[in-house]
C-alpha cells in the first residue's frame, strides 16, 4: 500500500551519511534503509556501517551549520507538528541511525481506487 512522505526528507539524511561517515572510511561502507507500517505509524530507519571520524559526525556536521539536520526537523514540525519523532543515535554495527516515526497516510487516490 503506498504511504505519503514528505518529498526530499531522506535526501539530506542520506547526505550526511555519505558526506560525514561513509567518505571518511577507506573501505566505504554501506547504508540501508527500512521502511515499514505499525499500525497507524510509518517507520523509516536509515543506518550507516562507517564509523564517524573525531571531527565529523551526523548530529554535529563537522562543525558546520548542520542545516540539513534543521531543514529535516523544521519539515518535519511545520508538517505533522508534534506528531512525529526524529531520534538519532548509534547503529548496531558502530555507525549512525536516524529513525523518523510518522502517521501513517495513504493517498486519497488510492481511497478512491478501493471504493
């Protein structure tokens, strides 16, 4: 069943992984995504396997402006207000996490479809 999401919220996330902790492994590293509903929730999981260098990392963007980081949260608010959750934290194999818990909408389309 299809299931609306905010258009471009996984770009910057993404991003950042790639940017700040893939980039600064020698060997890369792999990013895996996971979606799925719980009941009226949609659960999206991006994990990185790279571990962040001493300078660098998702939540602190390497001493930059973490704008990506704020654009997400400040989307995510305007949109489902409080909603939602965004939790960042650690993976299981010593990368990053980002997990965003959403309401789970389908498309009107789709409710018509079934009628």
């Amino acid at each position: 069943m299809p299931m609306l999401v905010p258009s471009l919220i996984l770009q910057p996330l993404v991003e950042n992984s790639i940017k700040h902790v893939i980039s600064c492994s020698e060997q890369g590293g792999d990013i895996n995504l996971s979606v799925h509903v719980e009941g009226e929730r949609l659960l999206i999981r991006l994990a990185d396997s790279g571990m962040p260098n001493e300078q660098t990392s998702i939540e602190t963007n390497g001493g930059g402006t973490k704008l990506g980081l704020k654009n997400v949260r400040r989307r995510l608010k305007n949109i489902y207000e409080d909603d939602h959750q965004f939790i960042i934290g650690g993976s299981e194999n010593g990368g990053v996490t980002v997990e965003m818990i959403l309401p789970a909408y389908t498309p009107a389309w789709e409710d018509t479809e079934q009628a």
